[in-house]
C-alpha cells in the first residue's frame, strides 16, 4: 500500500525552506550530476547542513570550479569530486570501488532527457535508459555494502520525473530493438525505471535500514532542456527556480517524515497521486503518479532484468 504522508510543504518552497533545522554533520553524501543545474543546488543545501558531499560528475574540471565555488559559500567545507560516466560500465565500477567507509544519502540526480535520436552505449543499451537508469542501478547495487554501513536510515532518491507517465518499462523490449524510437517514450520508460529502483530497495534492504524514494523536480530551466528548446511549454505558473526544484529531493533526502517505508513518490514536496491512466494538462500531470511506477511485480521483474544486464548476482 502506497503511504501517504501529510507534507507542510508545497510547490514553493526551495530546498533551504524544506531542510530548515535539519543537522547533516557527521553524514556523507553523493549527488549524481551533482555540477549542473538542480544538483548543484542539492549539493549547495546538504553541503550547508553540514553533510560531507561527494559531486559524482563525467567532467571533472567543470565539477571541481562548482565544488570550489559551494565551498566558499558554506563555511569552506569541502566538497569533493569523483569522476563518474554513467554509460561506461567500467567508469561506475571504479567509483563505488574506490569509495571508502558508510554512505548515508545517494542523489541519483543525473540525467538526460529526449535525446533526439535513437543512441546507444558501449554495451548496446538505449542511451537514456543508460545514463538515467541503467548507471544509476549499477552504482547503487555496488554501494549497497556502504550504505547498510551507515547504520540505520540510509537513503538513496532517485530524481525521477513526470516524464515516467509517458511510459511504463516495455519488458520485452527496454532496449527500444522492436519499436520506434520515440525521445520522450525512452525518457518515460527510463525515469518510471528510476522509480520502481526505489520500489525494489525500499523493500529488499529495508533489513539494512536502507530507504528509498523517488522525486518529480518539476519543471526548470536547466540544460536538461536543451533538446526541446527550454522549458517554454510549461505554463510560466508552472515553473520552477533552481532553488525550488531541488527542494523535493532535499526534502526526500532529510525529512524525519520519510526516514522508514516504502517508497514514495514525491512532487511539490508532498507525495503525488496515484493515477490508473495518464491524465490531461500540465498541472495533473506534475502532482500524478503511475501506478505502474509503483507497482511491487513491476519493482521485482525490473530488479531482476537489471541484474542481469548488469551481470550482478
Ligand atoms: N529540469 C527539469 O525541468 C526537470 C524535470 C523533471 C526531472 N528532472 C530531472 O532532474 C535531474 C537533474 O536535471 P537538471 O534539470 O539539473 O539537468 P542538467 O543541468 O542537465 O543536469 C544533468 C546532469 O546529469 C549529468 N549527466 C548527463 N549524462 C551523464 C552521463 N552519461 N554520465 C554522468 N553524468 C551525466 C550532466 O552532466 P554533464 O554536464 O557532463 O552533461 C549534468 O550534470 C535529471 O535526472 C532530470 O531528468 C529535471
């Protein structure tokens, strides 16, 4: 059963509303996509509640100026930097080797969005689904071991999207072989993925006092959009600054209210509703959730898909 929580918050409010009073010290963080757009955000707020945050980026350089830059904002406590390609399988397991000692909050932020032709990885796998998901599988599996080190109240949130209403996971065919592409298809299909990733944890390591949920920034202008032009579709009351659109992830990240569960899925910093079918205008569409998404078989059958594509056992 999908738990709903009474959230005080709202569209908004901005990540250092949501975190207000929150003490981080003593926590180490990761922010996937940690350099750009709504990540840095996210880093900027963990990093001034006193967590020890890791940016995990593909270009180092780029994420070494924003880490230096969050630094001398927050007391000069340190960011750090680690390289991490998401499409490059040997790139993920270099990171979660190389990471020493207990890992109390995973931001799987990065991401791509509708990629305008049909791409693939190295290994042959749909690009979106690759970098938005597949990655993301990978490193979290892989950290699995650091996060249960943590103690109780581990947390990985997955930054999924409203996009996720646009397709459910096509089983037989996530690598798009047998269909046409479509770029927003493979972006539903990859973030309602992200989504049932918190299911599937939320649920088998709740043993390791690990939680797991899944968050619709909403709409921001980033350079996420820079395959559809902006964010110009979306009407203007429906949009976002930097500072609100990491304020549902904060909010996942830090909130007492979320701190055992199952998965939730979260928009406007308040968990969204569960819908049967996708429903019309921009407005529904943000505070919605599918209930595929959501779906504890849906969870399984992609965990198990995912391990072997992965090659984990
Ligand atoms: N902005 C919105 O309106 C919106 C709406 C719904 C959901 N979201 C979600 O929010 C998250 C953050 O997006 P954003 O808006 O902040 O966009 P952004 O500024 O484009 O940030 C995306 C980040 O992902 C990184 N990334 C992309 N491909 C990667 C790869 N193969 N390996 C490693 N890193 C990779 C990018 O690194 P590079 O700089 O190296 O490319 C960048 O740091 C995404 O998951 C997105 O789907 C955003």
């Amino acid at each position: 059963m999908h738990r709903i929580i009474d959230s005080p918050f709202t569209a908004h409010h901005t990540a250092e509303g949501v975190s207000q009073g929150a003490d981080l010290s003593g926590k180490r963080a990761v922010v996937t996509g940690g350099a750009s757009g709504i990540g840095v955000e996210t880093v900027r707020v963990l990093a001034a509640r006193g967590a020890e945050v890791t940016i995990a980026a593909r270009d180092l350089e780029d994420a070494a100026r924003v880490a230096e830059e969050i630094s001398s904002r927050t007391d000069g406590r340190a960011v750090q930097v680690k390289q991490l390609e998401h499409t490059d399988r040997a790139s993920v397991v270099r990171f979660a080797e190389d990471w020493t000692g207990p890992l109390d909050l995973l931001i799987n932020n990065a991401g791509v969005m509708r990629i305008p032709e049909l791409t693939r990885d190295g290994q042959g796998h749909e690009m979106q689904l690759s970098t938005n998901y597949l990655g993301h599988a990978d490193l979290t599996l892989r950290l699995r071991g650091a996060l249960a080190a943590a103690g109780d109240g581990a947390r990985v949130i997955m930054v999924s999207s409203s996009g996720h209403l646009f397709s459910p996971v096509v089983f037989e065919d996530v690598d798009i072989r047998f269909r046409p592409y479509d770029p927003l298809t493979a972006y539903g299909q990859a973030k309602t993925a992200e989504v049932l990733l918190a299911v599937g944890i939320a649920h088998r390591w709740a043993d390791d006092g690990i939680v797991a949920h899944a968050v619709n920034p909403g709409a921001i202008a980033t350079r996420l959009q820079r395959h559809v032009g902006g964010t110009l579709a979306t009407p203007a009351h429906l949009q976002k600054t930097v500072e609100q659109g990491a304020s549902t992830t904060v909010l996942a990240a830090v909130s007492p209210l979320l701190a055992a569960g199952e998965a939730q899925y979260l928009s406007d910093n308040a968990p969204a509703h569960v819908v049967e079918a996708r429903p019309d205008g921009p407005e529904e569409i943000g505070r919605s959730v599918a209930r595929y998404a959501l779906d504890p078989d849906g969870a399984d059958r992609l965990w198990t898909l995912s391990q072997a594509l992965l090659g984990h056992h």
